[in-house]
C-alpha cells in the first residue's frame, strides 16, 4: 500500500505505511483515556503512552501532524492536549534537513501554535503542565522539561491576543478561570498587563494603584434585575449561582442561569435544577432538553451525572443519547447488525461486557428495533429477544440470569441465522477460542451452497484473550475484520468514534486522519 502525502513535504521526511499508522492509531485511541482524573495528571498513564507519542514525531512527523489537527475536531479532550503537546516537538521543524542542506524541513509544529490559540484556559493550561514535565524516552528523548522556545512564544500570542480583546478576559472571568490563567502567566514567565490583571481581579505586587474591576453586583437587586443581568453579561452559571442570594434564585433567573449554559454544563447542572423543582416548568424544561441535545463529552456520562433524575428525564436523556451517538457514528447506510455473543465455558466477561454495552452498539444503529438482532453461541446457538427498549437497563433484563456454559465453542453458530436477518455488519464478543470445525472451510462451504446470500460486509471482534483464529478466518474468506478491545468501548468521549471506525472499515480512519486540513495561522497571529 502506497502513502499518500496531503501537503508537499520532500520524501527525506519519513512516514509509515497506512497499516503501521492504523496499529498506531489503535494505540494512540486506547492509551488516550483517563489521562487527567479530578484535575490531575495520572502520571503512569501518561508515561505509558510516552513512546507512541514521541516515536510518531520523530518517524512519521506527517501523521503527527494530521492526527493533531484531526483530534483537534473530536470529543476526547485528552487526545486534544497530548496531541497537540507531542506535536509541539515534531522532528519537521523547519530547520535544515542537514548540516549545510540547502532545503529545509516543514515546520509542523506549527499546527500545535496554531491550534493552541483556540483552547480555552483549561485546557491550555494542561497543555502547559506537560511542557513542564520532565521525562525521557529512550532514543528519541532525553531527560528533560519539554518546552521549545517556539512554543513558548506561541503561548506568549496566546496570552498577548486576548489582552488585545478585553471581552475575551471577561469572558475568562465570568466563566470562572481566572485562575487559570494566573497560572498559564506564571508558568510562561509572562507578566500581565496592568488592564488584564485589572479586569482578571488580580492583585499585583509593587502595583497598590491599581483599580480592580468587579463583577456586576447582585445584591439589593430584584429577581427579574438579576435575571436580565445573567443573560447580559453572558456570566458562567457556576460563577453566578454562586454570588446570587438563595432567595433570589426564581425560576426567571434559573431559566436565564440555564440559558447561559453549555450542553454540558446543563447536564453537570441537572441535580441542581432538577432538586429546586425548575424542570417541573415548561419554558425551562424545553430549554433544557434543547442544551442538553448539544452537549459533547458529557453525553456519555449522562447515567452517573443524573443517576437521581425521575424515570421521565431518563428517557429523555437516554433519548438525546442515542440520538448524539448515531450521528456521531454516522452509521447511515450500513444497514443491519448482527451481535454474537460468546457464552461458552469460563466467558463470563463476555456477558457482562454486552450487558454494560450492548445498548452502545444497538444506539449506533439506525432503527435497531428492525435492524439489530443478536444471540448467544458455545456448543449451540441460542436466539435472544430484541428488547423493547435500547438502554443498558433494558439489555441487562435481557441477560439476567445467562451464565457463560453452553460448553465448547462455536463461533459460527449463529452465522447462517445473521445471514438469514440479512445483518452487514456481524459484531463478535469472543475470546475467538474456536474448536468446532475449520472456520474458513465452513464460511466458504456456506456461500457456495447459497450463492444468492451475501457475505458480511465487515466483522467487528471485541475480543477477550489472544486467540485470532475468527479474524484470519473472516480475513481469509475476503471479508474486512476490525478488532477492538474491551476498554475501547469504555472512554465516552471514544465510544462512537470507536463504533463508527469499527464499521466503515479500519483503513478509512487512516484517510480520515490524513485529509484533515492543517489549519493556518490566525490573521493577527505574525503581529501579536
């Protein structure tokens, strides 16, 4: 397979081939989870993912690039911020390829001072604390802070463009990240001007003239004065239920207060609203479903973040849900899904792995009450039930009571019955540990005695174990295999993307990744 180069970069720079980038993606997307837990770094967790990381700088700095840009435009905030801190040291600097060349190299670090400049504080700030790592990886790193003198200065406009924009601080301030960027000023050694660390709040040292400027005040102020100076000043909800008297908190000001919101914070907000009986009105019950339909990286997260809402809300939460993952696994046109699942002896995860998600799988889908059907096979195959309803609890009804003991193992025991349902794409929770008959005689002797019925599409494994017997059979027999992992269906932010890659095909990701366009820079960026 041929690589395909996106911009004119001279073949000095290296690159893998599409099936390298693919297993590297695969790494990139599992290790990319978790990374930052209540606020903090989990070191081991970023120490593990180091040498993917670094060796994508310095022996495919193209890909490195691309994968920057194009995580830049998912969900995943961890993938934005070790990306784009990792690409930040890419091997394509710009400077000569060689001692007296008189070409130079791209300089695709350029994408990380770029992109940066769209972050807010928060993550910026996290980018920040990894440039202020010391760490090493063998070959490719030495033991050091990680902090170029280019990235530096891109942090620099970063601060300087927003000081340019006052609104930009107000807006820092009424969300709550002042201090924040105290800390992205500290950390770059860049001292704020006199009207950013006015209008921040901020006390300066050797500067006792300085006048600090204030939130609008809410106190002595009716409910409806409140009301319309929330939806004025565009304040975080957070930031403003915070400073208005409890006994000014009425449904006109919460309904302003919700008005403010994200779609994520409508759902981090719920317990608050739902606890001060503001869902039980219309106007503000309409608009919190209509928030919440825009939410991103909480959308996955709705069953802890509500896990006291009333059976009503869950539904419509649950609702909104899969409506998010089917657009985004864009799933259109694929048609219908098979589920086997693995029963025989000692999988027992397998099960429990389908009851957690299942519902993920069959949301992906559109209409799965007509295009998801899905089954148990060991020794024999056993035929379940299409719930009534798609959600985790419904799937879980389902499973209740189904041990892992239907004896040896037959994956193809459902095979000719996925067939017959007419499923494109079949999905295997298996530890793939076949011992009834040879896989790849038994799928080609099926298609020749029924040469009418289509082959898959595509096989999707969830394999448990380290037997691969399934998918070279599937893969001998001309039909495309993904394997994913369990955990892979676990990060929110992954889950649909995961699905979505899953189906489409491994190597459309690989395109996907690489005709995403490198952005440029910023208009004001040279003057800033």
């Amino acid at each position: 397979m041929t690589n395909r180069t996106r911009v004119n970069v001279s073949a000095t720079v290296p690159e893998y081939s599409d099936e390298k980038r693919l297993s590297v993606y695969k790494m990139l997307t599992k290790a990319c989870t978790h990374l930052f837990s209540k606020g903090k770094l989990q070191v081991d967790k970023f120490n593990a993912l180091t040498p993917i990381f670094a060796d994508l700088t310095k022996n495919d700095p193209l890909f490195m690039a691309h994968f920057t840009a194009w995580a830049a435009k998912q969900d995943s905030k961890d993938m934005k911020v070790v990306s784009l801190f990792f690409n930040a040291l890419n091997d394509a600097d710009g400077t000569p390829f060689f001692k007296g060349s008189e070409l130079n190299k791209p300089n695709l670090r350029s994408v990380s001072h770029y992109l940066l400049q769209n972050l807010d504080p928060h993550l910026a700030l996290r980018v920040l604390e990894l440039c202020h790592m010391k760490f090493s990886v063998n070959g490719l790193l030495n033991e050091a802070k990680h902090f170029p003198t280019s990235f530096k200065n891109a942090y620099k406009k970063y601060l300087r463009y927003r000081e340019n924009n006052p609104e930009m601080l107000w807006g820092i301030r009424k969300g709550g990240l002042s201090k924040k960027m105290a800390q992205i000023y500290r950390l770059t050694n860049t001292g704020p001007s006199d009207d950013a660390a006015s209008i921040l709040n901020w006390k300066q040292k050797n500067r006792p003239d300085l006048k600090m400027e204030n939130l609008p005040t809410l106190e002595g102020k009716t409910a409806t004065e409140i009301a319309e100076e929330i939806t004025k000043s565009k304040m975080s909800p957070m930031v403003a239920i915070s400073l208005i008297p409890s006994e000014k908190i009425t449904a006109k000001v919460a309904e302003s207060l919700l008005g403010n919101c994200s779609g994520n914070q409508s759902i981090i907000l719920y317990n608050w609203f739902a606890k001060n009986g503001f869902l039980d009105v219309k106007s503000i019950n309409d608009l919190f479903i209509k928030k919440v339909s825009k939410a991103t990286t909480a959308i996955d997260r709705i069953d802890t973040l509500t896990k006291d809402a009333d059976v009503k809300d869950k539904e419509v939460m649950s609702q909104i849900r899969s409506e998010k993952r089917k657009e985004k696994a864009n799933t259109d046109g694929l048609g219908k899904i098979y589920l086997h699942i693995d029963a025989s002896g000692s999988m027992e995860p397998a099960i429990q792995f389908a009851k957690d998600k299942a519902s993920i799988i069959a949301e992906c889908v559109t209409n799965p009450a007509e295009n998801f059907q899905w089954g148990l096979f060991g020794s024999r195959a056993q035929k379940l039930v299409v719930p009534k309803n798609f959600k985790k609890e419904d799937f879980y009804a389902s499973l209740y009571g189904v041990k892992a003991n239907m004896g040896s193992t037959d994956c193809l025991a459902l095979y000719a019955d996925a067939r017959s349902f007419g499923a494109n794409v079949d999905v295997y929770i298996t530890d793939e540990e076949h011992n009834v008959g040879a896989l790849e005689d038994r799928i080609n002797r099926f298609h020749r005695e029924n040469p009418n019925i289509s082959k898959p599409s595509a096989v999707v494994i969830v394999r448990f174990g380290r037997h691969d017997m399934l998918e070279r059979a599937f893969k001998a027999c001309s039909i495309p295999v993904t394997v994913l992992t369990p955990d892979s269906l676990s990060e929110s932010a992954l889950v649909a993307q995961s699905v979505r890659t899953a189906m489409v095909g491994e190597l459309s990701i690989i395109n996907e990744i690489m005709d995403t366009v490198l952005p440029n820079a910023p208009r004001w960026y040279a003057t800033a």
